[in-house]
C-alpha cells in the first residue's frame, strides 16, 4: 500500500477570521471553530475514512489544532508533534497580508518570506520531515495543523517548491488527502468543506 496523508486545518479563530497571520500565538478556536471540528469529526467516522482506523495521527501542540483534533475526536490517538506548528512570522505575526503590504508593496510570504521568523528554507525542511514520516511505513497517516505549514507540505509532497503554496488555497476546518496516481504523488482531495455546508 502506498501511505497517503490527510491534512486536516484547524477550525476558525479570531485572527483566521480577520486574515491575521497567526504563527506561534496560540489562540484558541471560536464557537463556530469548535462546531466545525465536531462536523469533520462526524464526517471522519463514517464512510470511507471509517473513524480513521489504521491511521497514524499527529497534531500540531499549538491549541487551535490540539482542540480541533479533540473536538473531531481523535486527541486520544494523536501524538503531539512541534514539526506541525505554524510557520514563524517573526515580525510580521498578527498582521493582515494588506497591512505588510502597506510597508512593503508587492510582498508575498512564498517568494519574500519574513523578518525576524522563519525562513523559506525552515519551513520547507519541517514540510520535508512531515512527508518523509508519512511515507516510512507501510500505514496511512493524518495531520492536524495549519494552513501555511499544511500548504508546504503539499507542495512538497508534489516536489515542488515550497512557492507551490501560494496556489493552494487552504480554509479553516477543511480536509485534503495528499495520495498518488499513475506511481506519482498527486493532490487526491484539496480544501473539501463538504462537512460544513448545511
């Protein structure tokens, strides 16, 4: 069997809601985050996913993922892992996408990066460390994190460059399923919030 990943994003937040990038602050889900988790959770224990049976589960420490891994249900399976936590902003952390470009015009995280965080090169390595364990063992895995880190290592599932992110929309509390087809990685499931429609 050829292992896949699923990627769960954490539910709303605050910040997520304003377009805040939220790295290490740990801010923790709104009413509407939490409902969202126990939606997923209900669509993971039945059909095809099954209550995840088989799957090796992780889940960033950082409290907007640990809750929504407990609300959908899995906490007690989860393993914590720091190579899950949300990229480091550095100086730009808190900030909206407009605000950073009212100072620096033009400005991308995926070419440009941050000041004073985390560089290009860090977070795509963490994404590298991600797929590397999803891919050691003969068992699928499943992942509960953040949208920038979760975009990464998607790209480099596909081995692209970690700038591959910035073409992958990521929304609050959606599903993915990083997979393969014809012997190559491929996008099996992207940003799927069928759980969250009524």
């Amino acid at each position: 069997m050829a292992p896949r990943i699923l990627l769960a994003r954490h539910g709303q937040t605050e910040w997520s809601l304003l377009g805040r990038h939220t790295g290490r602050t740990d801010i923790p889900l709104l009413p509407e985050g939490r409902k969202g988790a126990g939606l997923l959770g209900e669509r993971l224990r039945r059909g095809r996913w099954a209550g995840l049976e088989g799957y090796e589960i992780r889940t960033s420490p950082l409290i907007r993922a640990r809750e929504t891994c407990d609300l959908a249900g899995f906490g007690g399976r989860a393993e914590e892992w720091d190579t899950l936590v949300e990229w480091d902003y550095g100086a730009y952390e808190g900030l909206t996408p407009a605000e950073i470009q009212a100072v620096r015009p033009g400005w991308l995280i995926w070419r440009d990066g941050v000041p004073d965080g985390e560089s290009l090169a860090q977070v795509s390595a963490r994404a590298d460390e991600v797929v590397e364990w999803a891919r050691s063992a003969d068992r699928d895995v499943a992942v509960f994190a953040h949208g920038h880190i979760l975009r990464t290592i998607a790209a480099r599932w596909l081995g692209e460059d970690i700038a591959f992110g910035a073409r992958i929309r990521l929304d609050p509390t959606s599903l993915s399923v990083l997979g393969w087809a014809y012997g190559k990685p491929a996008l099996e499931r992207w940003n799927d919030t069928g759980h969250m429609e009524p």
